[in-house]
C-alpha cells in the first residue's frame, strides 16, 4: 500500500472540474484507490463519493492505493493533486 498526504491549494477545494478529471485519472488503474478527509473516506474512482466529501481549500487529504499498479497510482497521482489542486 503506498499513501501520501496533500494539502488543497485550490481556492474552491476539489470541485466539480477537477473532480471530473481526477476521478478519470484515477480510472486508468486497478489499485482501489480511496481519499481521506478527517473521518470520511471515500472511492475517488466515484465522483459523486469524491464531491460528498465537502474538501475546501486548505484541507488536507490522505491518497491511499493498495493494488498491483499502485506504485504508477501513485505517482501519476502526486502529480496531478500537485498540478490541479
């Protein structure tokens, strides 16, 4: 399992746009791949798990991948996070 921690620098946090485009990302791997806000966790391969999370700017968000292509999740995860939000 690989994870990483990630700070939303966006000012409208992880709208509807790049939530759209992160849940595609994530789609092109088998990994589960979950997000983590405080208590709630969510699928982020599901957009409408990934929005009811509520993530405004400055929250900080756990990425967890467990799966054979995890090592690719991640980093072309870390990527987009530091490129999109």
């Amino acid at each position: 399992m690989k994870e990483f921690d990630y700070t939303i620098k966006d000012e409208l946090g992880i709208h509807a746009r790049p939530a759209g485009m992160l849940v595609k990302e994530a789609g092109k791997f088998t990994s589960n791949i979950t997000i983590i806000k405080g208590d709630k966790t969510a699928d982020i391969k599901r957009l409408f798990a990934l929005m009811g999370l509520g993530v405004k700017n400055g929250d900080t968000v756990t990425v967890k991948m467990d799966g054979t292509d995890e090592e690719a999740a991640y980093d072309s995860l870390k990527k987009f996070f530091e490129a999109n939000l």
